[in-house]
C-alpha cells in the first residue's frame, strides 16, 4: 500500500469545528480535519488530546478513505444496503431526555452514557429511567461507562440498574483483568459486558476476547486504523460486534457503515447516527488551529 506524500495529503485538506447540541464527552466543539484524494474525502478525527502514536490510526483510515484502500466485493462482500442504529443518550438531566431522544427519529434501542464525572449513581438512575419510559418496555437499552467504575462500583450500579432489562453494559471498567472480574461476579444476571476502550486503545485489541473479559465486542473504525484493521480484529476475536462511531462527521461516518455493511452477522443495532449530535453548522478554524491540525498529520503520516 503506497501511502501518500506529506505534499498530497495536505494538498486539499481543511479543519473544521463542529458545534455539539448537547455536550458530549466534555465537548461543545469537535474539530476534525478533512482530507481528500482519488477517492474523495477521507476524515483524520483524532481527539485533540491524543498524542501522536495513538492518533497515526486516525489518519491511516482518513486515508483509506480518501486513496480508496478499502476492500472491495471481491475481497469482502456487502452483506446488507442498510444498518439499523441506535439512539445515543449524552449524560443529560432526566428531564432533558425526551427533548434529545426525540431528534433520533424512529429507533428500538439507546445507548446511554452513564458514569460520568461528576455526576452520581441516582442521576444514572433517573436519566435511565426516564428512556426506558420513552423507548417503551420492548425498546432496547444499553449503557455505556467509558470505564469509569472499579469493579466493586460496577457491580452495585449494575444490579441497581437490572430492572431496566439492559441489553448489554459497555466498558463498566477500565481494565481487561478488571472487565473479567465483573464478568465472573454479574453473570447470573445475564447482563452482556461489552468492551470499547479495551479494543481500541489496546496495544493488542483482541486480548480482551481472549481472556473471556467480554461478550461483545464494540469496533471504531477511526481509531483502529480502517476498515482492513477493523475486519482483521473481527475475524480474530470471534465475538458478536456492533459498529460504533468516536464522533466523526458523517464523512468519516461512511467508513463505519462500509464496515457494518461487510460483517456477516450483525445482530446489535450500531451506534452510527451521532451525526445528530451535532447542530449541522460548520465553520473553520484559526490559522492557529489550522497549522496545528497540519503539523499533527504530518507527524503521525511518518508513524504510518
């Protein structure tokens, strides 16, 4: 895979800043910059706060995107024209919660963010009831910690938080040995764990399939580096998987849907319609900015 230059990488590129509806991972603004090639436009989204090492994936799937170095039929097939998404609930109050469901139009199933600093366990309670009353007793629901309980903490929310019929609880703790003791202590309930971050921030993304740490896999194209890496890590693991977006624009978004589209069985609605976070408003950046974004390309394109 030849790779493109420095030169032909920035040669059409352009930052942008993106306004949330509803602060979203303790952001208001999510900036990104857009690339684009032979293929057309490919998004290099990495969090500002990530150094270079980990943001080279990001560029390498803005690239795949735009250089057209994806699979094509002949080497994965399309299983599917559609993907049903899921509802993504931010760590809103709970009188909030109808007002930000309702912007998703017609859906089964809410992922909901819950664990968030500074927030406690009676306001998960609340925010969770509260879409449990608007989905109705046949919705779906799922939540979602980003790891930010220990194992005793997880354990209580969870079984405070089983009447609510959850489907499945994404990275509840922030450690594969962590993930799998929870596994042992819950799973007479029947609650699903899910791993995110042991995924896509591990050095080794299927050592939390195989140490038995979880039961679903949640797979972000950005951050593993494309849709080849994100299908190579699927067919290792051998766990079920639902597709999930890190906040891109729906130009980096189509990446995701490739893959969902490429995956056999897809028995999980995919977190792919967060472009409804965003208020649909665009505008660039500062000079500052801009050259901030270009040197960081530059930078992690040598780490590729």
């Amino acid at each position: 895979m030849r790779l493109p230059s420095a030169e032909e990488l920035l040669a059409d590129a352009r930052v942008v800043a993106l306004p949330l509806r509803t602060r979203f991972r303790g952001l208001t603004v999510r900036e990104t910059m857009l690339v684009r090639g032979p293929a057309g436009w490919g998004e290099f989204a990495a969090f500002t706060e990530y150094d270079d090492a980990e943001s080279a994936p990001w560029l390498a799937t803005a690239i795949e995107q735009a250089w057209g170095l994806g699979p094509n039929e002949d080497q994965r097939p399309l299983f599917r024209d559609s993907i049903r998404t899921n509802a993504t609930l931010p760590a809103v109050d709970a009188a909030d919660v109808p007002g930000v469901l309702e912007r998703f139009g017609d859906f089964r199933t809410v992922k909901i963010k819950v664990a968030e600093p500074g927030q406690t366990l009676d306001e998960d309670i609340a925010r969770i009831a509260a879409a449990r009353a608007f989905i109705g007793d046949e919705g779906r629901v799922r939540i979602d910690a980003n790891g930010g309980w220990n194992v005793d903490e997880a354990e209580h929310a969870i079984r405070a938080l089983e009447r609510f019929d959850l489907e499945y609880v994404e990275q509840p703790c922030a450690t594969v040995p962590e993930l799998s003791e929870l596994r042992d202590r819950i799973h007479r309930l029947g609650i699903l764990i899910a791993a995110d971050e042991s995924v896509r921030k591990a050095e080794d993304p299927v050592a939390v399939a195989r140490a038995g740490a979880a039961d679903i896999l949640v797979i972000k194209v950005s951050p593993l580096g494309g849709v080849r890496r994100a299908l190579d890590i699927i067919n290792q693991a051998g766990l079920p998987v639902v597709v999930s977006s890190a906040l891109e624009s729906p130009i980096g978004l189509q990446a995701s849907f490739d893959l969902a589209k490429r995956i056999e069985r897809l028995d999980y609605d995919c977190g792919l319609a967060t472009d409804v976070l965003f208020t649909g408003e665009e505008f660039p950046v500062d000079g500052e900015r801009e050259k901030w974004w270009r040197d960081r390309a530059v930078r992690c394109l040598e780490l590729l």
